[in-house]
C-alpha cells in the first residue's frame, strides 16, 4: 500500500519530467512546474513522515539507506533551484534514475517502511497522504545556487561511494 501510492507518485512524476523535454526546441514550463511541486512533496513524504518512522519503529536508529537518501535529496531540491535546462533536467533525471530504486527495489525504503510499520501501515499511509503541496519559491540563478548544486552533487557521491 505505501508502497504502491509512492511507487506510483514517482511514475506520474518521471512521466511529468519526460513531458517537460519532450519538445527539443524548448522546455515546457507546465510539465516542469507540475513535476517540481510535486517532487518537493514527494520529498516532504519521505523526509518528514516515512524516514522519521522508520527511526521510530527500529530503535531510534536511522536507516542504514537513509543518509543516501538524504543526500540525494538535498541535491534534488537545489537542482530544483535554477530555472530549468537541458542540463539541469539531465542531472535531475540522473539522481532520479539511482535513487528511485534505492526506495522502489526490494530491501528498499518502501518495504522496510511497510515492515517496520507493520499493524500501523494504513495509519502511516494516512500521514503520507496528508502531507500539504508544497509552495514552490521563484527560481534562482545566482552563483550561490550552482555552488550548492555542485557541493551537493559532490557530498551525494562521496555518501554513495561510501
């Protein structure tokens, strides 16, 4: 259940990241926007609900896949900073391919969350569903967001290479 809502989210919004470049001549703001609320609430999800219940339920200890999941993350919401391009779509579609299945694949996130969650799956999945849309600031171009994006990437890495 948990597992097929967000499995789901994250088809609607690779679909919604594919529209957005679908047209070679230019990008298609709508696509992009919809896909960028809405992956700042699919991160909100995970962030403020699944993760902090996973801790809960085992112990108080956090999920050995979460501080990759953390990074990737943060590198996901910088690169949601910028007006979207080519490249920063690219990237984004990059981070998405290598971080979906750590929470999509068996052993992954949505399974241990499920698990974890056990008799307390469907008031979990409430909680998830009830996370807000999440408002979206104006983009940003100054030097300062690319800096993050590129320390970002690079902490990302560093986390994956381990």
């Amino acid at each position: 259940m948990i597992y097929a809502f967000l499995a789901h989210d994250h088809s609607r919004l690779d679909e919604l990241l594919r529209c957005s470049v679908a047209d070679p001549s230019v990008i298609d703001r709508a696509a992009y926007d919809e896909f960028r609320a809405g992956l700042l609430r699919h991160i909100a999800m995970e962030e403020k609900v699944l993760l902090p219940d996973a801790r809960r339920h085992h112990g108080g200890e956090p999920l050995a896949l979460g501080k990759q999941l953390r990074a990737d993350h943060a590198a996901l919401a910088a690169l949601l900073v910028p007006t979207p391009t080519r490249e920063i779509i690219a990237a984004i579609g990059g981070v998405l391919a290598e971080h979906n299945p750590l929470e999509e694949n068996e052993g992954g996130l949505y399974e241990i969350c499920e698990q974890l969650a056990g008799a307390e799956a469907d008031a979990l999945l409430a909680r998830v569903k009830a996370v807000p849309e999440v408002r979206t600031a104006r983009h940003f171009d100054g030097a300062r967001a690319h800096e993050s994006i590129a320390n970002l990437l690079r902490a990302r890495a560093a986390v994956r290479s381990g």
